[in-house]
C-alpha cells in the first residue's frame, strides 16, 4: 500500500498540472507569436483570467507533488509527470471544445496508450528503491553546475536559432532539466519541513532554490511553446524530464535503478515513451493546446498542406 500512495499523490499532481495547462493555454490564444524571448510574455498573460486560474492550480498541483515526494522516491514520483501531456488532452477535449467537445483521433488514443505502457514498462523493469530524504551540499554543488550550464547552453543555441522546431526543442530541453531539477530541491526542501516544521522550511536554501527554478522552467516552457511546432518541444520536455529526474534520483539521494538485462525492458519503456509522446504531440488538439488555434484555423493556415497527416 505504502508504494502506491506515493503514485496517487504524483499522479493527482500531474492532473493538477494538465488542467492548468489547458488554462494556460486558453489565455495564450490572445497572446500573439513571437520570434523572441520574450521577457514581457509574463506580463500579458497576466491580464487574461485563464492564465491566473492555470497559475491558481499550481499550488494544488505543489502540494501533492510535495506529499509525493517525501513518500517515495524521485524517479519513481517525477516520470509519472509524462501522464501530464495525455491527461492536458483529455481536459482539453472538453474545456477547449466549445459546446462540442473536440474529437481526439485514433493516432492521438494510440499515443495516450504507448506512453502508458511505456512509462509502467520502464518503471516496473527499473523498479527504483527509496534512497534518503536529503543530499549533502557536496553533492548539490556539482548537481548545480552541470545543470545550469545545460540551461544555459540549451537557451543560448535556441537564441542563436530563429522561431522554428530547432528552437523549440532547445528550450524545451532547457524546460526539461527545469522541472528536474525543481523537483529535486522541493524534495530536499520538504525533508527540511517535515525535520524542523515551516520555521527551518523558510530559511532553507532548497526552498527558494525550487521557487527560482520553478519560475524559470515555466517561463522556459511558455517560449519553447511560442517558439515552434509541440513536436519539436514535447518528446524533448517528456522525455528529459523523466530521464533527468532519474540521474537527480540516483547522484543525489542514493537511489537505485536495476541494470543488467533489466536495461532492455527499460530501454523498450522508453522508446515506447517517446514514440507516444510524438504521437501525442502531432494531433491537432494537442497543436491547439500549444499555440492557442482551433482546429478550423489550423486547417486555414499556410502550412496546413504540410500538417495535415500529422492529426
């Protein structure tokens, strides 16, 4: 019973996230396209509703990642995150579809049904044990290093790159090691609080090293939205998430994965990760949720010609 409360919790989280996603992603139907990082997208998603009620279901979305993490362990609870994208569509379908809801084909069913049994394969070969609560600072200081630089070589080649899928995915990576990373602090940040209560929470570094983090791999992620195509940015943002989380797991917290053999079925979970986040990626309603137009536009633009197996 103890293993699957910690699953409940992660998955809750990860429903959290996907209906503030689809909010988030109705109130960037009013922000235009840019070609930029944009410092000022912030600032005019403010105005809109939407985007403060996707916000507003953060804070339940914290919470039970929060309960999540202090049961079990990092890479067991932050993967479960990949079930965001499918769960984003599955609200999506009702809340972005008008009086009718939108139809998700069967390519974007099959990619709902890879990614599951893509995710318990890996996990289930993996099988990762809980490790400890807490890292020492010798081991977040290189943890840090190597992160940031990631950040900031991914952002500077995507900034070298105009609008466009190569784009997308750099900052989609830099989103990836983002959201690991802020899982990894708010894991060491809850240990502080269940070690001392709120008064060692609040003067722990962890605690704003995760709320500066968080900050940024949102803002990451609303660019890599606005800069290109979710089939560049997602499989990379899924994918990255899941794996990084799980080398946070195992340098810092002492967590172990099985290897050997056991690399197979892994490797499998993982392709088949990735081969459903594609495929999620490339329904029309998932284009939707990126970049703000219905499917009737979609169908008017330019490049539909291009697009339009891809749904």
């Amino acid at each position: 019973m103890t293993v699957w409360v910690p699953v409940v919790f992660a998955v809750l989280a990860a429903a959290c996230n996907a209906l503030s996603t689809v909010l988030q992603r109705r109130a960037a139907r009013t922000v235009p396209v840019s070609a930029r990082l944009r410092l000022g997208l912030f600032a005019d998603l403010l105005h809109r509703a939407a985007w403060l009620g996707g916000m507003l279901m953060v804070l339940p979305a914290a919470c039970f990642q929060a309960l999540a993490l202090s049961l079990g362990a990092l890479s067991v609870v932050q993967p479960l995150f990949v079930l965001e994208l499918p769960l984003a569509l599955l609200i999506g379908r009702v809340l972005l579809g008008g009086p009718v809801p939108v139809r998700i084909s069967g390519r974007g069913w099959a990619g709902v049904g890879l990614l599951v049994v893509g995710l318990g394969t890996a996990l289930a070969a993996a099988a990762p044990t809980v490790g400890r609560d807490h890292a020492p600072l010798s081991r977040w200081v290189p943890a840090l290093v190597v992160c940031v630089s990631v950040i900031a070589v991914t952002v500077g080649a995507g900034l070298r790159r105009g609008a466009g899928s190569v784009r997308a995915a750099c900052f989609g990576a830099a989103t990836a090691v983002g959201y690991a990373l802020t899982a990894a602090l708010l894991k060491d940040a809850t240990h502080a609080w269940e070690r001392g209560g709120p008064a060692e929470f609040f003067v722990s570094w962890q605690t704003y090293g995760f709320a500066l983090t968080g900050v940024l791999a949102l803002f990451m992620m609303e660019n890599a939205m606005q800069s290109g195509p979710l089939t560049a940015s997602q499989p990379v943002l899924t994918l990255g998430d899941a794996l990084i989380s799980l080398s946070l797991g195992v340098t810092l917290f002492d967590e172990r994965v099985r290897i050997g053999w056991w690399l197979v079925p892994e490797a499998l979970g993982v392709g088949l990760i990735l081969w459903g986040a594609v495929l999620l990626s490339q329904v029309s309603l998932a284009r939707d949720l990126a970049t703000g137009q219905t499917g009737e536009r979609l169908d008017r633009s330019p490049g539909h010609g291009r697009k339009r197996g891809c749904g």
